[in-house]
C-alpha cells in the first residue's frame, strides 16, 4: 500500500488545483471540495482503520466492485463508524479544523448521517460524501445565513452534550429567588421590589460581619436585590455563558466553565472584601464577568487558529471576533463610566465595582488556562503557568489578608464579627434562606 504523508490543502497536488480545482476557467470552493480533494486529507487519516473490498465483504463492499462507476474511492472499502470516531477524538482541533475541515462538535453529527450496515461499517466514499455536502453547506451559503450563524454561533458551537453548568446554576439560581421572593412578605414583612430589599438577615448573602462562615464568598451568587438585579444578571448569564460552555467540547467542558464560573464568584468576593470591607455582596455578578472575560481568553489562546483556520466558517471570520471584542469593550466603558458617575453623583450606591473588576480578571487568568487551547504552542504554555500562578498568587494574598488584616492595623479593619445575629440579633426571626 502506498504511504501517505499529512499535507495542507493548499499543498494539493498540481494536477488537483489546476485539473480538479478549475471550472469554466475559475476556481471556486466548490471546485476544492471534490472528492478526490477530500481524499487527500482524510486517507493518511483513516488508512489503518480501512477494509479494502474483496469477494468476501459485505454486501456495501460488494456492490462497488461491479461497474460502471468503480473507481479508487469505492477499493477503499470500508470502516468501523465507533474505531473513526474514536480516532478522530484523540486528534487536536488544529488537526481536525485545519487539515481536515471539520470541527470536533462535528464528528459525530457527519458520522451518524452516513448509512451503515448492521456491523457498524460504513463505506469510505459515503462519508467522504457526507463530509462533502457538510462543507459545501457551511461555506457556501448565503450572506442571509451567514449573518444567523454569526449570533446562533450554530457551527463552531454544539448543544450535545447539553450545556449542563449553565442550565443547573441557572435554574438553581432562580429558585433559590422564587423561594426567596415568595417568604419575603412572611418573614420580613416585605415585598419583592425592581432594585429591593437587600436581604442582609440571609444565611447566603456575604455579610463582612459574619467572614467565618467560609460559604458566604461563594454562597452570595443565590442572593439578588429585587427583580432588576436577578433579571439583568440572568440574562447576561445565559447569554454569555451558554455559548462559550457549547464552545468546549465534551462532558469536559461544562467542567472546566464552572471552574471558570466559580473562580470569578470567589474572586469578587474575596477583591470585595478587601477594598471595601463593610460592604456586603450579593448577586452572580462576579460570575458573568468571569465568563465575559473568559471569552476574551479563548479569543487569545486561539487566535492564530481562527486567522489560518482551513474550513473557513462563518464563526471563524473575523466578525464575530470584531462582534466579541465590540461587545466587551462597550460593556468595559459601561462599567468604567457608570463607576466613576456612581462616586462623583451617587456615592450612596453600593454597586460592587471592584466585584466586577476581580471577576474579569478571574476568567482571563483562569480562561488561559482551563479552556481549550486548539493548538498549544510552547510560548502559550509559558503564559499559562505564569496565567496561573499570578492568579494562585492574588487569591492567597486576599485569603491571608482576610485572616490577618486585624492584626495589622491598630485598629479593625473588618467590621465585629457578630456571633449573635440570628441568636438575639436583628435576624433573630428571619427565616428564609
């Protein structure tokens, strides 16, 4: 058997670019896309999974031996659908998107869609085919559905698995403030409002009063003040976090979004704690702007993937980087204006700015490191390590300085602890959440 070497497509034979490749005297991408094309890539891929076709195959390998119409593609018989999946899921996706023009939340889908007899194999050229018509559709549709593939984000990301962290803290989140919302009249004698009340008596909420219950830098996620608060919060949740948890591929990543999600959560916190500590914290804004941040992340860990990717989708043109990079900067000035108004015109407001600014911090640091890097590369690895201690280095500052601040300064720096709050304090008969 012939020995085939890996290529780029651009390295495509001669006789491809100038023979195959030209229709009518031009080129396009459909004229790229033959099969013989196609054939060139995938074949150094799937050469040791293939069972060339003889008389004792099965009825699919039988059927290409009889003209007309036999030609290479068919003697290259058949393979296992489970044995290709596996093997194209241990290759990397600068492998997969720009050598073989399919991305990872792909496979599946382009596999499944091929027929297959009833021991699982499946002919060569039918999935070359399915390859075909996959990439014809997606790189060759029109300016309409490129632009709902832009905000859908329908091919670079993938609802299977589901998004699960997103969905589960999301609903979590919600009941928790139904729950809340509906025991306000009966326990504290008021009603759920747009921008209040501020549930200071809640066991969840993070009350500098109460820093040793560790849960409470965590915890403070569940409590929103009024409906505004939960509503804007929400919103911006889903709809930052749902797209980049369908951007990880696999049950992986929903894992490595909630560690992103979580270190954002403990970051304002902790960041909160120490500039402003008599403040208390409520709400997931430390959370959202982890993950707005953490889009920034990937943009940069993946940057030259997405400029020289080979398949050429529409996720990957370079507007929906400029649509990414637009909205977090318009949200950085939001934020910056807002602060810099709130402490010129309203210094009553409790807004935790420093909340937000830890948080985004937290999801690029975090972000470097924990979501997928398509192509690592021996300088992103020195910037992961360094990504990883700087932010190791900060969150054991915050936890020390927590533990140690009073006794630096002559006077408190955090308020009196109050261990008689819910025992014959103010909370004494708060019983919600």
């Amino acid at each position: 058997m012939d020995q085939y070497q890996l290529v780029h497509s651009n390295d495509y034979p001669t006789a491809f670019r100038n023979g195959a490749g030209v229709a009518n005297g031009k080129s396009g991408k459909k004229d790229k896309l033959t099969l013989e094309n196609l054939d060139y890539d995938w074949h150094p891929f799937t050469t040791h999974l293939l069972r060339g076709c003889d008389e004792t195959e099965n009825r699919m390998c039988r059927s290409t031996l009889q003209p007309p119409g036999h030609d290479d593609l068919d003697a290259r018989g058949t393979f296992d659908r489970n044995e290709v999946k596996k093997e194209l899921k241990r290759l990397s996706g600068d492998e997969l998107e720009n050598r073989l023009g399919i991305t990872f939340n792909k496979i599946d889908d382009v596999l499944n869609r091929v027929r297959a007899e009833k021991d699982g194999k499946i002919s060569y050229k039918d999935f070359l085919k399915e390859v075909q018509r996959y990439r014809l559709s997606s790189e060759q549709e029109s300016r309409v559905k490129q632009i709902v593939r832009i905000f859908a984000f329908t091919e670079e990301f993938s609802c299977t698995p589901p998004t699960l962290f997103m969905i589960f803290i999301t609903v979590l989140e919600l009941a928790l403030f139904v729950y809340t919302s509906l025991n306000l009249p009966q326990d504290y004698g008021v009603t759920i409002g747009l921008s209040s009340p501020v549930p200071y008596c809640s066991r969840l909420i993070y009350n500098p009063a109460r820093r040793w219950e560790a849960w409470r830098f965590i915890s403070y996620m569940f409590v929103h003040i009024g409906i505004q608060h939960f509503v804007f919060n929400m919103i911006m949740q889903i709809f930052v976090g749902i797209p980049l948890e369908m951007s990880q591929p696999g049950w992986v990543g929903s894992l490595r979004v909630m560690v992103v999600y979580l270190a954002g959560v403990a970051s304002a916190s902790l960041g909160t704690s120490i500039t402003d500590p008599d403040n208390y914290i409520a709400g997931a804004s430390g959370g959202v702007y982890s993950l707005i941040s953490a889009h920034l992340a990937t943009l940069m860990i993946n940057w030259q993937e997405d400029s020289a990717i080979k398949i050429q989708k529409v996720i990957h043109k370079p507007i929906t980087r400029i649509i990414r990079l637009v909205f977090i900067s318009l949200l950085t000035v939001h934020d910056v204006g807002f602060a810099i108004y709130v402490r010129l015109y309203d210094p009553e407001n409790r807004t935790g700015f420093t909340g937000h600014l830890c948080g985004a911090i937290a999801g690029i640091l975090v972000g470097l490191v924990f979501l997928e890097n398509r192509r690592v590369r021996d300088w992103e690895c020195c910037v992961q390590v360094l990504s990883i201690l700087f932010f190791l280095g900060l969150m054991t500052f915050a936890i020390v300085w927590n533990f140690f601040a009073d006794q630096w300064y002559n006077e408190e720096y955090f308020p009196r602890p109050d261990h008689d709050l819910y025992e014959y304090g103010d909370c004494k008969n708060y019983g919600y959440i």
